[in-house]
C-alpha cells in the first residue's frame, strides 16, 4: 500500500515537474520571441519606415476599393435591376470601373515597393550573416558543415524577405479590407453582421493549437532542409571519389535518406498551414448559413431589400477571404519565427578568437620576427593536440617541422596565425604574445602556402592577388616567374585572365600549388608558412620551387611543414614533432648523428636509396 502511494506519489511529482518544464519553455521562447520581433524591428524593419508607409497607404487604397464595390451592389439591384433606373445604371457602372482600376493600380504600386524592399532585406541580412560567419574561427567550421551554413544563409534568412513580401504586406492589405468591409456589413446591418460572425470564438482554440504545432514542425523542416543542403555539398564536393569509387547508388540511397525526412516534415508544417484557412472555412460556412436564413427571412417578409442583403452579402463574401488570409498570418508568423530563430541565434555564435582590447602591441618589424612557443597546449573538444609544445623559429632563418601523422604539426600554423587560440601556453612573435597584437596587423605578417590549396572560381589573376591593390604588372609577372606559373600560362586560353575554375578544378594540382605560391610571393609578408608546399609538383617542377623558395626566405622567418625529408636538409633548424610535443631539434645532421625518431625517419625514406 505504502509503495503504491508513493509510486503515485513520483508520478504526481513528475507530472508537475513535466508540466513546470513545460511552461518554463513556452516563457522562454515568449521571451525569445520578444527578443527576435525587436531585432527585426531595429535592423530591417524601422530603416524602411517611409516606404512600408507609402505601400500601407496603397493598401487601404485597394481595401477601400473592396468596400466600394461591395456598396456599390446596392443600388445596382435596388436602382438599376429592380427599379430600373436608367441613370443610375450609368452611375453605376462608371462607379464600377473606377473602383476596379482604382484597386488595380493601388495593388501594383503596394506590390512593387513591398518586394523591392523585401530583396533589399535579404540580401542585406545574407550580408550579414555572410560577414558574421567569416570572422568566426576554425573551432566553429570543425563542428559546423559547409553545406549545413549555406542552408543557414539562403534558407532560413528568406524569412526576412517574406516579412515584407507576406507578413507587412498581409497585415497591412488584409487588415485594411477587414475593417472597410467590416464597416460596410455593420453599416449595411449591424446584427446579420453579429450572427454572421457567431462562430468566430469556437475557432480561437484550434487555431491556437495549429499555431504552436506550425511553429514546432516548421523548426523540424528548416533542420531537415540543412541536412539536404549539407548532403549535396558532400556529394558534389567529392564527386570524383565517388565516381571512382563506383559509390553512385550509395549517395543517392544516402541523399534519399535526408530527402524523405525532409518531405515528411516539411509535409507536416505545410499540412498545419493548410489547415488554418480550412478552420476559418467552417466558421464561414456556419456564418453563411445563418446569416442566409436570418436575413432570407426579413426578405420574405418585406423589412429587408435585396439589395441591402446583396450588398451585405458581397461584403461579407469579401471579408471571409481577408480574413482567413489574416488567421493564416498567424501560422506564417510562427513558421517565420522558426527560421528567424535560427538566424538570430546564429548571429548570437561570438568567435573564440577576437582582438585584443586598446592598447595593443604593435607586431615587431620583419627583422625582429622570431616565433617562439612556450608549453603550448590545445585541444579540439577535449581532445588533446599539442602537449607542452615549446621551440623556437629564429627571425630571417627556415625552420623545418617534421613528424608522424596526427603529431600536430598543421595545428602550430592555425596557433601561429590565431586561427584558433592556444588552451594554455603563450606564442610569442618577436617576443610578444600575439593574443595582445590586433588580429588584422597579426595576420598580414604571415603568407601561407598549404596543402590544401583554396583557389576561387576567378581568374588567375584575381587568385594571386587576393584583392591586394597598387600591385605592378611588373610584381604580379615577378610572383608568376618565380612561382613558375608562367610556364603554363600559354597552355590556358587567357593566360594569366583564365579561370582557374571551381576551387581551382580547371587547374591540376602542380598548377594550383603554383597558383599559391606566386599568392604567397607577392604577399611579401616577414613570416612565410609552408604545409607542404611542394607536395603536387613533380621533380622538376619541384627543384624550381625550392631554389625560388630558398632565396624568397633568405631575409625572412620561414617555418616549413615537410613529409618529405629531402626538401629539408638545409633548414637552419629541424623540429621533430610526436602526439603534440617536440621529441627532437636541431640540423640535418645533427639530428641524424642522434639516431632517434629523425634518422628513423630518414631511413624508412631514404634507406632503400642508401643501400644501393
């Protein structure tokens, strides 16, 4: 008995602790609400304060025109048809065309300023969100997809385009009939526009409902619909591999997948839009009915004309439509909400790396810029990358880093140029830590050559100077020279005005690794970063390189990242890198002399060779 009273007990408690929740999270989202109306008013809304005014008055002009035709049916039945009043007719129909070209022109002019502004919103908040995403660091990109992003920009941010385009424009043209039209049924008859609307309160409740459920699965589609996006990014992105792999019918079984749900949830919230009108449609349908019978019989009887009822009839007929417009706004609204949400809260993501506050030191001129890195820890979700990391790369001398895969190496460049910030531990750019120099200065003192080669889809000239401006023609054919980029040049169509394609596809991979390198050339900046800058080339192509390479770091600090032992051997320094910590340092000799993890190294490439 005792433990079946407190198993009761639980479930009371739980049930009001389900409920709690419950409303903690209807207040939160209030309030989140609250907070998104607000930023849309001071962002987008109340910069265009004068032309959603102009459109608003266009608007009650066409609602005006509603309330004209639908007064206009009474004298068209009692004058004209009934007592057959010649001059009337006239009246009548001139009245009619002026009221249908009146709500013409009224509806284009609202419609024209309303979408201008609403294009001009959206591509301002792309903007912004554009801007917000590219200052946000590489621990953001680790946990977010490409193709997940650019569902957040161009999908969700549409919601802004569609508050001008459907929700300002739907309150304001739907609002403004309603109360015309509103008005001419009361002043037609005051009580068959009181039964009418009789069945209006019963629907308050459904439509509550269908509201919050829109809300919830318009939220659920928006994720599917990233997912969508992010899939197509993957498969388009290394569709090659794919093709190679024979892996067609696994993409498409895969990209199936996130179709279905999607449809289903994207089903399900436009099947709640649907639904709203449909609701007002039944108490329209009830309105209809009694009206017809309550003022059919004041017909009958002689204390009501038919062209009072005509024209109450019009009017209501007319007013039903607005206003399951205006119920289904509320819907709209909600569907909105969620994908503005999602919007808000992404401009709410604040980067972990940011500049440091006034005043800042100054970065140290080229002569002075030594890199060093004191117990240098990080890691990416708990996950350690560097432990302890500590050496230094002297100023106007090449550093090498060299080590097994997963050791590190590629994280020391994103520490270097704060990319992402170091979890403890201090780096140091000519003996001052970076975190206290601003981040645009800090940065223009590095080139890097990667390799992974980022390329656009521009020309080879605007690849290599990367918007850099008062660059000669003589600098730019310098970068190329030396670079070797110019031996290929005569191979393309427009020389050096080609396209270098989507990420560089148009290019191979030894030209596009030429392509940065001239980037990297011409940027002349006092810290040259190389991650395997050399890897694509052939031997060559390669000997060229490093001979440009070598005279390019003579005056500057050079930190390579090599596989690759035999590009190498002259570094005025070699650090050797395993699970986040330097093992080992010094020359190519030197390290050799060791017989540690380097001269393993060495010999697993170079052993082979040795023998012979």
């Amino acid at each position: 008995m005792l433990a079946r009273e407190t198993a009761g007990s639980r479930s009371i408690v739980a049930k009001q602790h389900k409920k709690q929740l419950k409303l903690s999270k209807r207040q939160f989202q209030s309030r989140n609400d609250r907070v998104i109306t607000v930023w849309l008013w001071h962002t987008f809304v109340r910069p265009r304060l004068w032309f959603i005014g102009l459109a608003v008055i266009f608007m009650v002009a066409e609602a005006a025109m509603l309330g004209a035709f639908s007064y206009l049916i009474r004298p068209m039945f009692d004058d004209v048809m009934i007592a057959g009043d010649r001059a009337s007719l006239y009246i009548v129909a001139m009245g009619m065309a002026a009221v249908f070209f009146g709500r013409g022109m009224s509806r284009f002019a609202h419609k024209v300023i309303m979408i201008k502004q609403a294009e001009w919103a959206l591509a301002e908040v792309q903007t912004i969100l554009m801007s917000h995403l590219l200052r946000l660091d590489m621990s953001f990109y680790k946990l977010n997809a490409p193709g997940i992003l650019i569902e957040r920009v161009r999908g969700d941010s549409g919601a802004v385009g569609n508050l001008f385009k459907g929700m300002i424009t739907g309150v304001g043209r739907d609002g403004a009939a309603v109360i015309v039209l509103f008005g001419v049924a009361i002043w037609t008859d005051w009580l068959w526009t009181l039964v009418a609307l009789g069945a209006i309160p019963v629907l308050v409740l459904p439509l509550l409902w269908l509201q919050r459920m829109i809300r919830r699965r318009s939220a659920e589609s928006r994720i599917a619909a990233a997912s969508t996006s992010n899939r197509l990014n993957e498969a388009f992105h290394g569709v090659s591999t794919v093709q190679l792999s024979g892996t067609e019918d696994r993409e498409l079984s895969r990209f199936g997948v996130v179709m279905r749900d999607y449809r289903r949830k994207a089903s399900r919230a436009a099947i709640g839009h649907a639904a709203v009108p449909t609701v007002m449609d039944f108490g329209a349908a009830i309105g209809f009915a009694l009206v017809l019978i309550y003022g059919g019989m004041q017909i009958i009887e002689g204390t009501r004309t038919v062209g009072q009822f005509m024209s109450f009839f019009t009017a209501l007929g007319l007013l039903f439509d607005p206003m399951r417009r205006f119920s289904a706004l509320s819907a709209a609204w909600q569907s909105m909400l969620a994908s503005l949400e999602r919007t808000f809260e992404l401009l709410q993501v604040q980067p972990m790396v940011t500049n440091p506050p006034a005043p800042r030191t100054p970065v140290p001129p080229r002569e002075q810029a030594s890199i060093t890195l004191q117990d240098v820890e990080f890691a990416y979700d708990d996950e350690p990358v560097l432990r302890g990391l500590s050496f230094t790369a002297e100023a106007g001398k090449t550093t090498a880093i060299v080590g097994p895969s997963g050791a590190g190496k590629t994280t020391v460049f994103l520490m270097l140029t704060r990319l992402a910030d170091v979890t403890s531990g201090q780096v140091l750019l000519g003996g001052h830590d970076i975190r206290k120099m601003d981040l645009v200065a800090l940065r223009a003192n590095f080139a890097v050559v990667s390799q992974d080669t980022a390329l656009f889809n521009d020309s080879i000239r605007d690849n290599v100077l990367m918007g850099a401006e008062g660059v000669s023609e003589e600098a730019l054919n310098a970068a190329l020279n030396a670079a070797h980029v110019d031996d290929f040049l005569p191979l393309l169509p427009n020389g050096v005005e080609s396209s270098a394609g989507p990420r560089g596809s148009s290019l191979s991979g030894g030209q596009r690794q030429r392509v940065a390198i001239a980037r990297a050339l011409l940027r002349d900046a006092p810290v040259l970063l190389l991650d395997e800058a050399t890897s694509a080339l052939d031997a060559k192509s390669e000997a060229f390189i490093q001979d440009a390479l070598t005279k390019l770091s003579a005056d500057r600090t050079t930190i390579v990242i090599a596989h690759r032992l035999s590009t190498i051997r002259n570094a005025d320094k070699i650090v050797v890198m395993d699970r986040g910590r330097v093992v080992e340092q010094g020359t190519h000799e030197e390290l050799l002399a060791l017989g540690g993890a380097y001269a393993r190294l060495y010999a697993i490439q170079f052993g082979d060779e040795d023998e012979d």
